[in-house]
C-alpha cells in the first residue's frame, strides 16, 4: 500500500504542476492574477477525453500486469489490438453477423491466442519474449492481409449502434470506456489479491520452481494469464475500434504494448515478477495519460511522447533495482 499512496502522491503532485505551468504561461503573455482562466487541463472536455483514454489503455495495461506478475512479458498486444479491430470491421460490415456474436467471436480469438501464447512458453520452454515477438509480427500481418492492407470503417453502424453506444457512449456523464475499466479492475482486484489464483501468480512470479514442486499446476496458472489478458486486450482492442471508427492494420495499435508495461511498471509490477497490484496498474496508466498530456497542453512537440514514455519506464525499472537492493541489505542485516 505504501507504493500505492507513493505513486497517488505523485500522481496528485504532477496534477497540480500542470496546472502551475499553465498559469505560470498565462502570466509569461501578460495576463494578470485576475486574468488568469481556469487552465485548460481542468476543462469539461479535457478531464472527459483524459478518462477516455484511461478506460481505453487501462484495461489491457491490466491484462500486462498479470502477466508481468508471473514473470512473463507480453509484446503483442498492439497487433492483437490491430487484428482484433479488423476482425470486428468484417463481422459486422461484411459477414454481417449479429453484434453480440461478432463482439463474442473477436474477444474469443483473442482468448486462443493468449492460450497459444501460455502453451508454447509452459509447455514447449520457449521464452515469453521470442513467443509474443512473433506474435507481434504475425497478428499484425494477418490483419494486413485480410484488409488486403486498406483501412475499412463501419460505416453509419447500422445494425450494431447499441455496441457502438456501449463503446463511445456515456454513463452518469463519464465515457464508457471509463466505466468498464472500473468494472475490470474491481473484478482483477478480485481475482488477484482475494483469491487462491491471485496468490498462485504471485508464488510464481516470486519463485516458479518452488510453487510448482509445491503441488501448483504452474503451466495452467501462468497460461491463465495470458488467457486473461487476451481477453482484456479483446476488451480494449473494440473500444479502440470505435474510438477511431475505423481500422488502418498498419498502424492500429502500434506501440501500445510499450503503454502497457510502462503503465504496468511505473505501478509497481516488478519485471522480475512476483509484485504489482490492481490500483498501481491504474495509477500507473493515469500518470502516464496526465504525462501525455502535459506534453500536448505545453505545446512540448509531440515527438517526446516516446522520450517521455521510454524515461518513464527507466526510473521505473531504476527504483525497483534500487528498491530490491535496499530490501536484500535489510534482509541480510535481519538474518545476522
């Protein structure tokens, strides 16, 4: 809980500087103090599409974080993001099948292919990284081929506007996709700090080989992981769909999976394994957001989102190597 109320601290610090800079900005054009607007980052339209975005990448971050939990690591999910839009555009525009039969079928493919990736990596030994490596590059390839590499769009969405609302509507004057990311994270806060498979994640990503001659199936545990979060990518890859209306396989999703793990990691998920939470992940994806955010209020040029990200995972992954040395200097001081 202390990393929690750490990253929240941070999080709130990082509110309230942007909001600085945007006054400071104000004052350096002649505004004087009673001048000076609201900032724009606390603007009805700002806050909205800043949840928005949040629901959007929070809810496959999720899905990373459980498998970076175990140990593992998961770099298709933009491409699994991409096939799984194309997927959705040829169900409903072109095979024309029933919403809730072409949402059930995209979020199932996404399912079988985190199955897929669990199998090899449990059960034939291959390395999490080489797995979802050509799963970046084969699912993204897929969905180029079956676009015939075109960008196809859902038209006016007749048919399947109740999916479409469902997506980009709005509830209790919140974005959709908001709300369904707090309903995944109560149910994964669920699934991983209060119950038996959660603490089987943790066993594994802490010592696999310890959890497993304990008499844990470890193969099924870690490719439920991965099951989980195929279908949280499914989840996020149709809000995605409609948030952009239309799906170009080149590009949808790309570098999304470099969101998630940086999300994941600046939440607290250690890439050794064995640590993270729910409520880190989601602080985690929201400093993120309020990060990109201050890039684009700032008129910072929007090249540096990379800078920005990949700075972002360095201290991460910094703080946890100095955070594990710290620990194993106090632990060794204990046991003396």
């Amino acid at each position: 809980m202390k990393k929690e109320l750490g990253l929240f601290s941070l999080l709130v610090f990082l509110c309230l500087a942007v909001c600085g800079m945007e006054l400071y900005l104000q004052m350096q054009h002649g505004a004087t103090f009673s001048e000076l607007k609201m900032p724009r980052f606390l603007s009805q339209a700002n806050l909205a599409n800043t949840a928005n975005l949040i629901g959007l990448f929070g809810i496959f971050s999720i899905g990373l974080g459980l498998v970076i939990i175990t140990g593992g690591i998961d770099l298709s999910v933009g491409s699994m993001v991409a096939l799984n839009g194309m997927l959705l555009v040829l169900a409903l525009t072109e095979w024309h099948w029933a919403w809730p039969l072409a949402a059930l079928f995209v979020l199932v493919v996404t399912m079988l292919l985190g199955l897929g990736h669990g199998v090899l990596i449990t059960r034939f030994k291959m390395q999490p990284f080489i797995v979802t490596l050509c799963g970046l590059l084969l699912y993204r390839g897929i969905a180029r081929f079956i676009a015939g590499d075109t960008t196809k769009g859902f038209g006016d969405a007749g048919g399947f506007k109740t999916l479409q609302g469902l997506a980009n509507g709005k509830c209790l004057g919140l974005p959709m996709p908001f709300i369904i990311l707090i309903v995944v994270a109560v149910i994964m806060w669920i699934v991983l700090h209060r119950s038996v498979y959660g603490r089987y994640l943790f066993a594994i990503g802490r010592n696999e080989e310890a959890t497993r001659f304990s008499g844990i199936n470890t193969r099924w545990v870690v490719a439920g992981a991965y099951v989980l979060g195929g279908l949280l990518t499914g989840v996020s890859g149709i809000l995605f769909a409609f948030y952009t209306n239309s799906v170009t396989p080149s590009t949808q999703g790309n570098s999304y999976e470099l969101n998630g793990i940086a999300a994941a990691v600046l939440g607290g998920c250690s890439l050794r394994g064995g640590e993270g939470s729910i409520i880190g992940i989601l602080i985690g994806t929201t400093l993120l957001l309020v990060l990109q955010n201050l890039v684009n209020l700032l008129n910072i040029p929007s090249s540096l989102n990379y800078a920005v990200m990949g700075a972002v995972v360095l201290a991460g992954v910094l703080a946890d190597q100095i955070f594990q040395a710290r620990s194993a200097k106090k632990n060794a001081r204990v046991a003396k």
